[in-house]
C-alpha cells in the first residue's frame, strides 16, 4: 500500500471540481481524455473527478441575490479535498463560477490556505486562444445564463483582451437562460439527450449573433455544448471553454501529451 501511495504521489494528477452541473464535470474529463495522445489505458492522464452537486449552491441564483450563502466556499472546499488527494492542478467547469464575486473568493482563500494546487482560471484561457485564433479585431459573440450574463464576465474579460463583443439582447439572453434551466426540456434537465426545443434555441441564438456580425460565438455556459457539439454552426465558429480547459489542464500537468489541432 505504501508502495502504491508513493507512485501516485510522483504524478501530476488533475483535479475536476464537478457538481457545476454534473455533466459538465463528465464533459471536462472527457474532453480532457479526448485531447491526449494515448494508445492505451495507461498512457491517458490521472484525472480525479469530485461531483458533490448538493454541496454547491446554483451560481446564478446567487448572482442574481436569490441565495444567501456564496459558492465560492463550498468550490474552495472541494478544491482542498482534490490537493488532499494528490491533485496539483484544478479546473472548474462553469462559466458563472469565474464571476467576479465567486471566483476571486475562491483565490483568495486558497492563498490564505497555504494550498499549493494551481487553480486554472477558465476565462481567461478562452481569451488567450480567441487573442492567438482571431486577434483584436474580429467580433465574438457570448451566450450563457442570466447571471454571467447580468454580471458582465465575459464582456469585462474580452474587453480587457482589446476583444469587441457582441451580446444578445435580454429577451434572447433570457430564452438561452430558459433552454439551460427550464425544469422541462433544459439542458440541466434533460442532459443526454439534451431536448429538441433546447437544441433549436441554442441554434437560433448562435444565428442570430451571426447575422450581427460575431465571426464566432463563446458557449459560454458549459452545459451549452452538449446541446450544439460541433466546430461550428451556421458559419459561425463555436468556443467551447471546457475544450480549452480541458487543454489548459493537460499543457499545465503533461505537455508532451497534448494533441495537436
């Protein structure tokens, strides 16, 4: 057992905070299996997934002051649990959990922790690829849920990479908010397969930033994926940030692993 425990310890082991919803979390891990180079079970990376989804207070509810208690310390808690078994790196598959209210919160504590894992900050990586994919001067469209939304995460982000944005209006921003947490047919609700309805609005918002001029659009909540998995729709690129974490996270521990695009 001593044995055992020592090898594991030499891995760099990438933690998952999942829960965010849950399928987010399964999409992260296997996104970041999807991006390694590996011929057999044991050339794929050390993943520890932790999806305690009770534990987690919604993130737009409290950006929207509909929940007293902030995330951010449950997340921060879930991160410590990941460090006390083995991770060093961690990533958070939920856009609205980057918010400036929560995610610095979550920083912040991990800082006057002691902790030594490394949390990547997923808004930020997506940023780093638009600036090395489109440059500064090609519009980006964002769709997320109400509370990204209102929060102004993704426009505040890009605006300090010199990135123009394009942002739905409120009643669009509201009917992609609805195809992600309607407890009918949204996307929280119905996961695999996600439902048609979600699918068509999902598909009609990304047109509609396309014929403002986005030359691509930011699924900017991570359950919008599953819905509309493609490269691109409509002619107008997709980013998925849970893609580009999954990256991050491998570059971070691996680098060597990385598959080319």
């Amino acid at each position: 057992m001593q044995q055992a425990e020592q090898r594991i310890s030499k891995e760099k082991i990438i933690g998952i905070v999942g829960g965010v919803g849950p399928y987010a979390g399964l999409d992260l891990n296997r996104k970041i299996y999807d991006h390694t180079i590996a011929r057999s079970d044991q050339e794929h990376l050390p993943v520890i997934l932790a999806s305690l989804p009770s534990h987690i207070n919604d993130r737009t509810r409290y950006l929207l002051k509909r929940d007293v208690a902030n995330p951010a310390q449950s997340l921060y808690e879930i991160i410590v649990m990941l460090e006390s078994v083995g991770a060093c790196v961690a990533g958070i598959p939920c856009n609205t959990a980057h918010a400036t209210e929560i995610f610095p919160e979550i920083e912040a504590s991990l800082k006057q922790g002691g902790h030594h894992i490394k949390l990547l900050n997923m808004i930020s990586e997506v940023v780093r690829e638009l600036k090395a994919k489109f440059g500064t001067h090609a519009p980006i469209g964002v769709l997320n849920t109400m509370g990204t939304y209102k929060s102004g995460l993704y426009k505040d982000y890009l605006d300090r990479g010199g990135i123009p944005t394009i942002l739905p209006d409120e009643a669009l921003a509201q009917e992609v908010h609805s195809a992600i947490y309607h407890p009918e047919y949204g996307i929280k609700a119905q996961s695999n397969p996600v439902s048609p309805m979600a699918c068509k609005t999902v598909e009609l918002a990304v047109r509609a930033l396309g014929q403002q001029g986005a030359a691509a659009v930011i699924l900017g909540c991570t359950e919008l994926p599953l819905a509309l998995p493609a490269d691109s729709h409509a002619g107008v690129g997709l980013i998925d940030p849970a893609r580009i974490l999954a990256r991050s996270l491998i570059k971070e521990t691996y680098p060597e692993k990385l598959k080319s695009l």
